[in-house]
C-alpha cells in the first residue's frame, strides 16, 4: 500500500501570507504527527492526533500555527500570517495506534521557504 | 530539564569499518527507544526498537544497546558501506516520540 504523501513537497511564500500544508497518512492508521525541522536540526513536535482528536498540541509554537483532522484521514496544517521563522521542513507520520510500539512511517515532508 | 543528546559532530569511518552511534538522555524513563534513519530531503525511516527491558538488538548488520542505568543507547553498523551514509536518530518513548538531533555517519571506501 501507499506510504505517507505530503502535499505540496515545495511552498515558497511570502511574509505575512498564510500557508497549508496536506498530509495523508498510511491507510488505517489511527495516529498522526506533525514535526518541523530546520535545516541542520532535530525533529520539533508540534502536535499529534489520536483519530480526530488532538491531545497534545503543546508543541505548536505560537498561535499561527494550527491543525485539523477529518474523517480519521488526512491533516492540514495551517500557518497563518507566515514568518521567515517559520521556514523549515515540516514532517508528517502516522502510526497504527498509539501505545507501546508506536512506530512511525515518515511522509517525505514540504518544504517551506518564507520570503 | 529533559535532554537527549546525540553527538552533532558528524562520524566518518572507513568502508568495512564498525560504526558506532551514541545517544544519552537525562530526566526520562524510557519504556522503549527507537533509531531511525533520515537521507537528505527525506523523512526519518524506522530501523530498530529496544524495549527498556532488552539489553540488546539485532538486526542484519545492526546492533542497538540500551542501558537504562547509564541512561545510554549505542547504535552499531558493522561491516559498514557508503550506503549507509546518513544520519542516524534516536527516539525516546514518553508520552509522544521525542527525537535527537541526529548524528550525520559518513562511510568513505
């Protein structure tokens, strides 16, 4: 079956726009994460969903930032009034449960470029 | 505060050689730790898991340790070859996934 896709794989923006970013996750899997990650650095959690629901979003780095799920599928990531901060990758997974296993399966995330 | 640390400088070995990636963590607890793998442009691709209960894993020509005394996991490749350049994360289990920085490992032959 299909891995994780991230749509667009590029976005080039300017200051102040906003911006969203797709992620459809591997069919079934129950969660699903977003991350950032800057260039020469470690993976930033920003939230994650258990079906619909987000129980943590502690990782979202301000109010501009914010997600949704539907239908136990796809995610949008939504970066209002964009930043050159926020320029980064942003990295979506998805994992069949959340519990003791949870391995991740990585889409092959959207580069977002901030002028 | 709760760190986990990877060495950022990168590692670079001779082919065939034996790599070996560190990752150390303080103020967690840790039921499993996860290693992955990430190329450039590329999201993170998972190798291997260790529950805190194993002392170690295999797999193919890897090896992950997990000491949970010295709050220490080693990654080892063995009969290593420049495929295997990339960089190498480590993932604690809390409540979410929390990732390294990575380790970037370069195999020149």
């Amino acid at each position: 079956g299909a891995g994780v896709s991230q749509s667009p794989s590029n976005k080039v923006t300017e200051k102040g726009k906003d911006v969203e970013l797709r992620c459809d996750p591997i069919s079934g899997h129950t969660a699903l994460y977003w991350y950032r990650q800057r260039l020469g650095q470690g993976l930033e959690f920003l939230i994650y969903f258990q079906g619909n629901s987000a129980p943590d979003k502690s990782g979202l780095p301000s109010d501009r930032f914010s997600a949704e799920r539907t239908g136990e599928s796809v995610s949008t990531l939504t970066i209002q009034r964009t930043q050159q901060e926020d320029s980064a990758v942003y990295l979506c997974a998805s994992s069949l449960v959340i519990g003791e296993t949870d391995t991740q399966y990585f889409g092959p995330g959207t580069r977002l470029t901030v002028l | 505060s709760q760190k986990i640390e990877q060495n950022s400088e990168a590692l670079n070995i001779q082919e065939g050689k034996t790599a070996t990636l560190t990752c150390n963590y303080t103020n967690y607890s840790p039921a499993y730790l996860q290693w992955y793998r990430q190329d450039p442009g590329r999201g993170p691709v998972f190798l291997l898991l260790i529950r805190e209960n194993e002392k170690e894993k295999r797999k193919e020509r890897l090896k992950v340790t997990f000491d949970t005394t010295l709050k220490q996991s080693l990654f080892h490749i063995t009969a290593s070859q420049p495929a295997d350049s990339a960089t190498y994360l480590c993932a604690l289990n809390t409540d979410k996934l929390i990732f390294g920085t990575g380790t970037r490992l370069q195999v020149f032959p």
